[in-house]
C-alpha cells in the first residue's frame, strides 16, 4: 500500500521497520493479536447482553407476565 509510493513508515518508539521482513512480521502479529482480542469482547459483550435479556426480571423488579398487567399470584 505504502510501498507503491515509496513512502515508508516506521516505529521509532517500538523499533517495528516494516521494510525488513521481521518487521513485517511484527506488524502482522500485532494486528492478528488485536483481531483476536477485539473477537473476545465482542463474544463477551454479546453473552452478558444474552444473559441480562434471559433474567431481565432481576434488573426491571417486575416478571415478563407482571410487566404487561398480566399480574399473578
């Protein structure tokens, strides 16, 4: 992307050359490291979402039955 232009960027606080092969390494792991983490909090988020719908009673004080004047005893 960069390359084509001979424009190069390089990381002078972690020391990442991604003109070198080892830095483009780097920098393939990194992003893969990321992806992967950004996965589990999305797959987190999304089971306690699922949870809080499940036992929504807990949190509103009133039963799915309750809330729509459906009131039993």
């Amino acid at each position: 992307m960069l390359e084509s232009d001979e424009r190069h960027v390089r990381s002078l606080s972690d020391g990442i050359d991604p003109a070198t092969s080892t830095g483009r390494l780097m920098l393939h792991l990194i992003a893969a490291l990321a992806e992967y983490e950004r996965e589990l909090i999305v797959k987190r988020v999304n089971t306690v979402i699922a949870a809080a719908h499940q036992s929504a009673s807990r949190f509103r004080g009133l039963r799915a039955d309750q809330r729509h004047g459906e009131v039993k005893s």
